[in-house]
C-alpha cells in the first residue's frame, strides 16, 4: 500500500501542468468542507514551496490540496492520514515560486490568490545606488557649473560665488574644531604658595641666568609641554617657556593653562614672550605628568591647521564683504548718475532755445 501512494505521488509531482474545470473545482471544494476527516490543518493547506530541503516545512506558507482526476482514486480516508508527511515532503510544484496559493470560495465564486511569504518584504525607500559614470557626470556638472559663475562677466555673481564657497569652507572649519575640544578635568584642590618680593626677585634672576627652557610651538600647550615642565623640575627649581611663534596677548592664555595643568607659580613673563615657572617649595612630581585632559602631539598639530585654515578663511571673507560692498556703492552711484543724465540733457537743450 505504501509502495502505492510513493508510485502515485511520483505520478502527481511530474504532471506539470493540469487542467481542472470550473464546475470540477467547485464539486471539490463542497467535498472538502462536508468530509469530517479533514483537521483544520489539512483543510486549510498543503504546503507549496520552491525549497531544495523538504524536511523542513514552513508554517506560514500553505495552500489547499488540488488533485487531478488521475490520482483522485488513491486518497483514501486512511491513506491520507498515515502519508501526510510523505505528501508533503514529495509534493511540490517546480514553476511556483515561495508564495503561498489560497483557494478561495466566496459567492460561490473560486479564485486562486497568491500571497507573498513573511520576511520577504523588501523596503521601498532604500536609497538607490548611483552607478560609476552618474557620479562622474553629477561632479562634471558641478565643475561647469562653478566654473561658469567664476567666469561671468557680472563682478557681483563672481564675488558671490566665492563668498559664498568661503562661507561653506568656514562652517566646515568650525565642525572640524569641535572635535578636538577635551572637557576640562575638576581642578584639584592645591594651596598656592604666597611669595614675597624678595623671593620672587630671587627665582627671577636664578631663571633667567640658568639655560633650561622648554618650547611652546605651533602646536601649543598638549600634554608633552607639561611633561617636559615636570622632568626640569626633577632637577631644577625654575623653568623657561618661550612661545615661538605667538600672537600679541596669546602668552598670557598659555600662561593661565600651563599654571592650571602643572600647579606651577609664574613669577615673571618676559616682553619676548617668555614666562619664568616656579615648582613650589613643597613640589612633589606627580604619578601622571601629562594630564588626560590634553591633546596628543598628533593631534594638537592637526588641530593648529585648521585654527590656521580658518584665520585665513575667515581673513578672505572679510575682504569679500568689503569688495562686495563697495561695487555695490559703485554700481549705486553709477545708476544714479545715468538717471540724472536725461534731466541734464533737458535742462541744456531748453537753455539753447532761449539763446536762440
């Protein structure tokens, strides 16, 4: 018996294609809702899916059991309820795809109707991936673009253009900057030693005659600056920084940040940008001589190119504007006088006529 329904279902998988009528289908349906052998499961579907592992079958992919006139003899009330398993895993339809067939009966109408599998919905607002060549073509775009304002012949649309680019620069800059910005540690509570004249006149004249120095460059103060300020102190009681190069007012800022990072005393600054450190008397060298809260000497340096980049960004825009405005100025004057002209032309032609 089993050999059988193996044969039979064999028969069933290799009919492609069958053609079942209207009235045939409607007669099958009314037999299937009135036979009582059928569970839920079975009467709900038998599942159709395109997989290479038959074994596993999914829930969510059902359809009702069509038989065709040949093999309807063999389903037999029994048969059906030993072979269930072997029905499904021999059962498929090679040219379905893993969408699931519902066999509906409204009005006593019959419909097949497909349904996509759950998990194989696919997002419609994925964005689209642009290919090679429309890359290319968007930058050539741009670059004529921009070219053809640098080359107008309108000086207003030319400096517009490039106040504008300089404006984009700048914010970009500024983005840029944010990102070496280190939150400040709390300060520590350390007593400042109070110094009178007489030992600040002392330490000045010991610092300036003794030749150690440590150097505050392009890149400013970063946790090397204090490091270095901690070994002289291991040996020294006094230390010389010079700021090279140095804007007018900046040695006072590095100033107040080396006394905040290494609790040193400044005991003089010197008109060429030099400051004289003093340790303390009650110095003792610290287990982290370069603070956490400072920038590596890598980054310290990027972060010098680009204060240097917006200074001169910031540089051009200003003399933009000042361009800008004053072709406006110009361009202002020029249409007054060429509105005034008429009336001048008038006022000459009527002083003729009455010399005439």
């Amino acid at each position: 018996m089993v050999m059988a329904v193996i044969a039979s279902i064999r028969h069933i998988s290799r009919l492609s294609t069958f053609a079942v009528k209207r009235d045939s289908l409607h007669k099958l349906c009314c037999f299937i809702q009135n036979e009582s052998f059928w569970s839920r499961q079975c009467h709900n579907c038998i599942t159709f899916a395109n997989q290479r592992s038959y074994s596993v079958m999914r829930a969510s992919l059902h359809a009702p059991y069509v038989a065709s006139p040949f093999d309807s003899s063999m389903l037999v009330k029994p048969i059906v309820f030993q072979h269930h398993n072997i029905l499904c895993k021999w059962l498929h339809a090679r040219e379905l795809s893993n969408a699931s067939i519902e066999l509906q009966t409204d009005e006593d109408v019959i419909r097949f109707s497909f349904h996509k599998p759950p998990g194989t919905y696919v997002s419609t607002n994925r964005k689209r991936k642009m290919s090679k060549r429309a890359k290319l073509n968007e930058l050539r775009f741009y670059r004529l673009k921009a070219k053809k304002k640098m080359n107008s012949p309108n000086p207003e649309v030319r400096i517009r253009y490039k106040l504008e680019k300089a404006k984009r620069k700048e914010a970009w800059l500024i983005e840029k900057l944010r990102k070496f910005e280190i939150p400040k540690a709390p300060p520590e509570a350390y007593d400042p030693e109070i110094l009178t004249e007489e030992e600040k006149h002392y330490l000045k004249r010991t610092g300036e005659k003794k030749k150690n120095y440590v150097q505050v460059g392009r890149r400013g103060v970063f946790g090397g600056v204090v490091l270095n300020m901690h070994l002289h102190w291991k040996k020294h009681e006094t230390v010389k920084v010079t700021c090279k190069p140095c804007k007018p007012g900046q040695v006072h800022e590095y100033a107040e940040e080396l006394t905040r990072l290494s609790k040193g005393t400044v005991i003089d600054i010197k008109p060429n940008n030099t400051i004289i450190f003093y340790r303390g008397k009650n110095y003792v060298q610290p287990k982290t001589m370069s603070p956490t809260d400072t920038l590596s000497k890598n980054k310290a340096l990027e972060k010098y190119k680009y204060e240097q980049s917006l200074d001169h960004t910031s540089e051009f825009i200003e003399k933009l504007e000042k361009e800008l405005e004053e072709f406006l100025e110009h361009k202002a004057r020029y249409k007054k006088a060429k509105e005034s002209e008429p009336q001048d032309f008038a006022d000459n032609d009527g002083y003729n006529s009455t010399l005439s």
